[in-house]
C-alpha cells in the first residue's frame, strides 16, 4: 500500500477515534481471551468447511448446516 494510502486510513482512523495511535504490534493488540475457541465443520448440504464455535460444532456433529444453506433454503 501506498504513503498516501496509508496517511489517509490513518487519519480516518484518528477522526473516528482521536486517541488511535496506530498500529504498535501484534504484543500490543487487545486481548481476545474471552472469544470461543473454533473447529472447523463441515456443512451436511454443500460440504463447504466453516468455522463454528467448539460447542455448536460438537452439538451439531453430522447435520450442522452453514448459514448460507440455511438462508438459501428459507427463500
């Protein structure tokens, strides 16, 4: 990416939050602890891998349909 790319993204970064001081390494980078862990499973009807809380993917092992068969389906 470019300077003037860069400078822009930033300054939109700083007008939506005035005390981002940009990028500081991944050392630095909020805690995400509290995120479920995730499995990949996959879908009974297009057999497409996705990534699915541990939980749903043990809950649902053989019959867990992704959101896009489940919305498809709906139509």
């Amino acid at each position: 990416m470019s300077r003037r790319k860069d400078r822009r993204r930033f300054g939109a970064m700083r007008r939506l939050d005035p005390d981002y001081n940009g990028f500081r390494g991944f050392s630095r980078e909020p805690d995400r602890s509290g995120n479920a862990p995730l499995e990949p499973i996959a879908c009974s009807v297009c057999a497409r891998k996705r990534n699915v809380p541990r939980g749903v993917a043990l809950e649902k092992d053989g019959n867990f349909v992704c959101a896009s068969c489940t919305a498809e389906s709906a139509d």
